[in-house]
C-alpha cells in the first residue's frame, strides 16, 4: 500500500517557490496549467482573504451575498486544519490576477478527521484547461500533511464536467443523495430555478488507487467501457437469482446549462428521473465510481455505478 505521505505538492509537480513580498504568511507553490505559468498560494491573512471574497462574486454570479464567505470568515479556515489556496497569473499590466481558489474546512466526524471542501471556483476564460483539478490535487496534498483521511463535498449530479473530474481524474466516490439541499431559490440563475439536488462526495486520500489517479499511474475505465455496460432500471430487484449486475451505467445530461436555457421542462424532467435513479441504486447498495462523457450520436453522458 502508498503511504500517504507520498502525496506532497513537490510528488504531483508543484514546485515550492517564495510567496512573495508581504504576504510572509503565506506557502507557496508554481505549476504550469494549459501553457500558463499558475502561482498557488496557501493564504490565511485578511488582505490576502480580500481578493477571494470578490472573485467569488465573479465565479458564481447571480447568488446571494448571503450564500458566499467573507473574508473576516475565511480567516479562521486555517485554524480548523483546513485551508484557503488561491491560484493567479501574471496580470496584464504587472501583478498577479487571481483567477481560481479553493476552500477546505477541517473537523472530525465519528472520529474520522476529513476536510469538507466548501467551494471551489475558476473565472470563465480560465476553465478547461485544468486549473480546477490542480487546485483539488493540492488541496489533497495539504490535507494529507495535516492528518486527514478523506475529503467530502457534493455537487450537482447533472453537471457532468464535475462528474468526470471527481471520478474519474480525481477517484472520488458517491453513495448518497441529498434533495433540495439549498431550495430552489438558490442561485437561481445558475440552476433556472431546479430544485437543488445534491451528491454527497467522499474522497478517501490515503487510498492506493487515489494515489495512483493523482500521480498517473492508475487509469479509470474509458467511456467506451463504460457505454458498452446496461443501463440501471430502479425497478429490478435483486431476488438471489436474477442478480444486479456488478457494474451498470445511468444517463446524465451532457449539458444541463444550455438545456436550461433551451428547454426548462426537459431540465426537471432530468433532476426527477435522475433523482428517483439514484436514490434507488444507493439503496440497492451501488456507489458511483466513474463517469463516460456525451459521445455522438446519443448525446448524453453517463454514470459509473458499482457495487461494491
């Protein structure tokens, strides 16, 4: 088995630099993401805090103040074991621009010490390129370094470019299904007015096969694979003979943004059928493990479903 002291900042290609003029409370790292030269900073005082208070503004435009974190907040992240990382390129007229962060709570839950991975965001023009899932690979290091076991958050279940950076990328597991976690009211902008159905993620960081996921070693299954297995029908039942296959697939989506914006009805009607899927696969015992993104012509992508 990989210890987990073999995820560090420096083993999945972060390399340590200074943090730079006042700001001596802070680590630092530098990483090439998509041919931009990124400074990932471990910030923790006030003025440092500043900056990611606006930037989620930018990011998740349309939600409430309310529903954001404030930088006089954010200063205690640190004293939880967690951590507010912040991601910046060279600023066109010298400086740095923030472009990216990440906000990991730390506690313990029966005993188990984990970060609750609270937000994550990246500016439009900067998404695709895999910024996001460098800022989760550090995350992870950090969390490592500090004792923790896992990482959790949730996620939209019908965003599939999520989907495939939590199974796939990162090896990250789900197993359980929250409904209307924030109300419909809730950003309504960004979800038109959904109800706000949520996955509950768990990343184990002391896993062999995470490890492996984060440093290349380990592929997951391909989409093809993927495809090629049946669809889940939350009607059958494992009666002792005619049993649940050990892997199935379920639809998603490949885009529930533009079906929102293109046909509102169409959009519910995926949040149900979803939702009443895998609640019931869940209580089947199956666990989400991997993703296929939309391959033409069927337009739509698809969950990994495993049992265990």
């Amino acid at each position: 088995m990989l210890e987990p002291a073999v995820i560090t900042p420096e083993a999945l290609g972060f390399a340590s630099v200074d943090p730079g003029a006042g700001k001596s409370d802070a680590r630092a790292w530098r990483k090439n993401v998509g041919g931009r030269a990124v400074t990932f900073r471990r910030v923790r005082l006030l003025a440092d805090l500043e900056p990611i208070e606006t930037l989620q503004r930018a990011v998740f435009a349309g939600i409430a103040d309310r529903d954001l974190w404030a930088a006089g907040m954010l200063v205690t992240v640190a004293e939880t074991g967690g951590a507010v990382i912040s991601a910046a390129v060279a600023g066109q007229n010298g400086g740095e621009k923030i472009v990216g962060f990440a906000i990991g709570w730390g506690g313990f839950v029966s005993g188990r010490p984990r970060i609750l991975s609270d937000m994550l965001g990246v500016l439009p023009g900067f998404r695709g390129d895999g910024l996001g899932a460098e800022l989760k690979k550090l995350q992870a290091a950090l969390a490592v370094a500090g004792g923790f076991v896992e990482m959790v958050w949730t996620v939209d279940p019908l965003r599939a470019a999520n989907a495939r950076l939590n199974f796939d990328k990162l090896g990250a597991y789900a197993d359980r299904y929250e409904i209307d976690r924030y109300g419909a009211e809730f950003a309504a902008d960004l979800y038109g007015g959904l109800p706000t159905d949520r996955l509950h993620i768990t990343w184990p960081l002391t896993s062999p096969d995470v490890h492996g996921r984060l440093l290349s070693h380990v592929q997951p299954r391909s989409g093809a694979e993927v495809e090629a297995l049946s669809v889940f029908d939350p009607t059958r039942r494992d009666d002792g003979v005619n049993r649940q296959p050990p892997h199935v697939r379920t639809p998603l989506p490949a885009d529930i943004d533009q079906l929102v914006t293109a046909d509102p009805a169409a959009a519910l009607r995926w949040r149900l059928e979803l939702r009443e899927t895998l609640i019931a696969a869940f209580a089947q015992g199956y666990v989400i493990t991997g993703f296929a993104p939309s391959a033409a012509p069927a337009g739509y992508s698809s969950f990994l479903l495993t049992l265990p």
